[in-house]
C-alpha cells in the first residue's frame, strides 16, 4: 500500500499506532470478548474509561478542579446555541469576535437567543490580512461573556496572542487547535472542541467549562432541550443519554498517545517546526502566496494559493499521485490548504515541501 499522508482538515488523520491498537482490539476490548461498541455505557469497564480520559485531559491541559469537563454530541455547531441558550436569560447580551467563517456561524446562532455585540478585528492591510489586538476590541460593558475561535481552518487566520479582558467570562472555540499547543485554562471561563481535529474521530465535542458557570443559577431559560443543558448533562456524568461510546475510545487512545509522545509541551514545539517549515517554504517562493500577517498565521492550518490559479487543480492532482491527499482549500477561499495537526509527521511535512519546490520547477 502506497505511503500516504493525510492533510485533511477534519475529520483529520489519527495516529497510526492508535489505528493499530483499535483495529486489535476491536472485537476484544478489555479482554471482554466483545467491542468498546458492544457494551453499556453504565457498565463499570466503560465509566472507568470515561473517568481515564478526564484524567488524561486534566494532566495534559492542566485543568483545576473547578472546571468539570464534559462530554456532548452534536459537533461544535451545536454549541453555537447550546451556549447562549445555557449562558444568557432574556434580554442579555454576549460579545462576539468575527474572525472567519465558524465565528461567522457561531454569530448566526447567537442572533436566534440574544442580540450579539459583533467585533470585527480582522483587518487588510498592503493586501495583508491581520488581527487587531485584543486591547482595542470595543466590547459591550454588559456583555455576559466574550466569544472567538483563536484559529480559524478555513482561511487559516489565528488570534496567538493571551487573552486578557478584566471581569469577563472568555468563552474560546478551541476546535482545531486544542492539544496542539500549550494554553492556561484559567484565563477562560469555557472551552470547547469538537474531536475531529485533535483528539479522535467525529461525533464528540468535548466542553471543558467552570463549575460556577451551570451551577448555582438562579436564572434559566424554560425551553432549552435537556440534552443541551449544562447542569443537566453535568449532573448525569455526560450519561443522560447514551454517548459517542466508539468515538470516546479511540479519544482515549489518542490522549494516552500524546502523553507517551511527551504531552502538549512536546507536540506544540513540533507543530511550530513543522508550521515553520511550510511557512518559510511559501515565503521563499514567487510561485506560493500567502496573505496572513506572520504573527496571525495558523500553526495548524496552512492555507496558500498559486500565483497562478489555473495551475492549482493540477498541483492537487500531481500531489495526490504523489501520496500526498486532502490539500484542496476549502470552497468559499479556494487556493490550497495543509492541515497539519498532532498526527501528522513532520515526514509529511517535509515530503510535501519537497513536492511544492519539484512543482514549482517545473510549471514556473
């Protein structure tokens, strides 16, 4: 079978050893001579390895004991409501940072449960795109909750810089860049990610939030649906109906993976290196153009175009024959896009630059 990597932007390629072990054990987990598929997820082998991968996501993100992590379905888009819906009574207002396209979606959402205060802090400059500082946002002083995606995958723009607001809650959709690189939980009131990226295979979204945030609350909408409800779902340990249970396994794996690797502190400094490399490849070249101010550049999303555009479905096509899949940009921008998250080697970032400087030679 010919050597490929896989550049998808979600759902993205997992680690070939954790392929391995789950092709092993997938009709004999946990020596019970049935699939992690098979079983209730009220079993005792199951909740032990829900309460494994809290405790392995504690460890590598340092979570304190006042945030609760839990488990839901329905991809992040869902929590585009859920989040308003548990977050806001009537009448009440949340800042919301447009940065790309999922904060777009995540502003369309709001507008059905409050009236969002929309920031606009992507600018252009000398064809430039680029992100204003946070300390120039013009927030609403009655907001309850500020909102952005740090890294957008699909123009793959990122926001890098510490977020600091006095007194506010940050709320940040860390989908595609959470465990890819070091982050101090305690500067947000919630984070959430789908796993398709980072952590696993599609179907779960993992929301890593303050207690104080879903308990306590004197105030709450009467007609959010039980399955979205934070206080609900805490309360029945992401059980209160039956969860991803396939998708929460191989999670598992994947987190044990990273842990033996030597954890976020070890994988960001290869996702830097191997941004870096891509990154200096494009900026060498008079044949690859990116648009993103250095400082505002995805580590995990490297999107480009040709100079030439009509020479782009050719480079996606020789770069597939070449072992390399997945690299169309996404169809609202075009041009191409290199998802490079954990799984993927920096072999497969090296291979690739290898492929884009044989191109360019040829079709300059």
């Amino acid at each position: 079978m010919q050597n490929i990597f896989n550049f998808s932007p979600g759902p993205a390629s997992l680690p070939h050893e954790v392929l391995k072990k789950a092709q092993n054990e997938l009709i004999n987990w946990n020596n019970l001579n049935v699939s992690v598929m098979e079983i209730s997820h009220r079993s005792d082998d199951f909740i032990n390895l829900i309460e494994n991968i809290k405790k392995d996501l504690r460890e590598l993100i340092n979570i304190p004991s006042q945030y609760t992590i839990l488990f839901c379905q329905g991809g992040a888009r869902t929590q585009f409501s859920a989040i308003p819906m548990n977050l806001l009574y009537y009448n009440e207002t949340a800042d919301y940072a447009n940065i790309g396209h999922w904060s777009y979606k995540a502003i369309e959402e709001a507008t059905k449960y409050c009236k969002p205060n929309i920031i606009n802090p992507v600018k252009k400059k000398n064809g430039i795109y680029y992100i204003q500082k946070m300390q120039y946002w013009k927030l609403n002083n009655n907001s309850k909750y500020i909102h952005y995606c740090p890294n957008e995958t699909i123009e793959g723009i990122a926001i890098n810089e510490k977020p600091i607001f006095n007194n506010k809650t940050i709320i940040a959709d860390l989908s595609s860049s959470i465990l890819a690189k070091e982050i101090n939980i305690k500067d947000y009131g919630m984070i959430y990610a789908s796993a398709q990226k980072n952590i696993g295979p599609a179907g779960l979204t993992i929301l890593i939030i303050k207690k104080d945030l879903i308990l306590n609350k004197n105030k709450k909408r009467k007609e959010i649906p039980s399955v979205l409800d934070y206080t609900v779902i805490f309360k029945h340990n992401s059980m209160f109906n039956t969860p991803p249970t396939f998708s929460l396994y191989l999670s598992g794996l994947v987190l044990k993976w990273l842990k033996k690797k030597g954890g976020v502190k070890y994988i960001s400094k290869i996702n830097k290196k191997k941004a870096e490399l891509l990154y200096s490849t494009i900026d060498k070249s008079e044949f690859y153009i990116n648009k993103i101010k250095h400082c505002n550049r995805s580590i995990t999303n490297v999107v480009f175009h040709l100079k030439n555009p009509e020479k782009e479905n050719l480079f996606l096509q020789k770069s597939q024959e070449n072992g390399l899949f997945y690299l169309k940009g996404h169809k609202i921008i075009g041009g191409i896009r290199a998802s490079i998250y954990n799984a993927m080697p920096i072999e497969g970032v090296k291979k690739l630059i290898n492929f884009m400087n044989d191109f360019e030679k040829i079709y300059a």
